[in-house]
C-alpha cells in the first residue's frame, strides 16, 4: 500500500516487488482502521482520492515507510504541505524569516538518518549566517 500514485524508490527494487507474486499493490491508499481482537484479522484500505473504504482480510501487517510527522503544533506558523511536512528551501528555511527545519519532518524523497544529519548541518550552518547578517543590520 502506498499513498501516492508513484513509488519514491529505486526502479530495481520497485521492479524486484513487481515480480514477487506474493505482493500486490494497492496506491493512493492508507489504512485507516485495524480489526482484530487477540490477533489482526483484517484492515479498512481508504483510497485518498475517492475516499471509498474496502476490507481486507490479513493477518499481519509490516509498516516500513510512512508516518505522520509531530508538526501539528506548527500549523498556522510555518507553511506545510498536505501531509504534514514543514515546506523548506535549499539552505533548509521555512516560510517565516530566521526559522529553519531539518529531518524527517520537512518536505524531502529520502528519509535516512545520514540524510537528516545532513539538512541538520546545512540548517545549522544558514541559520547561523542569518544570525551574522541579523547582527550586522542591527550594529549599523
């Protein structure tokens, strides 16, 4: 199940689960509701963009890739995409002036901890330029 209508994945993997006939491809879908009382019975798949919901049986479920990220508390503040995601430029600024994000939380293809490591440096590095031109501007 994914919830766009494209995999962000490499093509060989994405072409490697295609050949597996155990797996099969629902897109564009969540699951929106568990059933099961000691163990998982079945889950209610909703299609994002008609909303229907279906019911499938399973025993088990392996989630690999999709959250909600924490940045409800943000709405309002900084802009956000429509999954949640805090919506940045390159150097890792957000919407409002001297306000930076890095992680798993902004708008990104790969979500790694080398890869957050990474927008953490770069927003280090330009909120820290911002601060020097912010200083500037105020000594003169």
């Amino acid at each position: 199940m994914h919830q766009f209508d494209h995999f962000q994945a490499f093509e060989h993997a994405i072409e490697e689960a295609r050949q597996n006939p155990k797996i099969s491809f629902v897109m564009e879908s969540t699951i929106s509701r568990f059933y099961g009382e000691e163990s998982l019975q079945s889950v209610d798949i909703k299609n994002i963009k008609t909303g229907e919901v279906t019911n499938f049986k399973t025993d088990g479920t392996f989630i690999f890739i999709g959250y909600v990220p924490n940045t409800e508390f943000l709405k309002g503040k900084v802009e956000l995409n429509q999954w949640g995601e805090i919506v940045v430029k390159n150097d890792m600024s957000t919407s409002v002036e001297g306000v930076y994000a890095a992680g798993d939380s902004i708008t990104k293809k790969f979500r790694q901890v080398t890869t957050a490591v990474g927008d953490g440096t770069i927003a280090a590095l330009a909120s820290s330029a911002y601060l020097n031109e912010l200083k500037k501007k105020m000594n003169n």
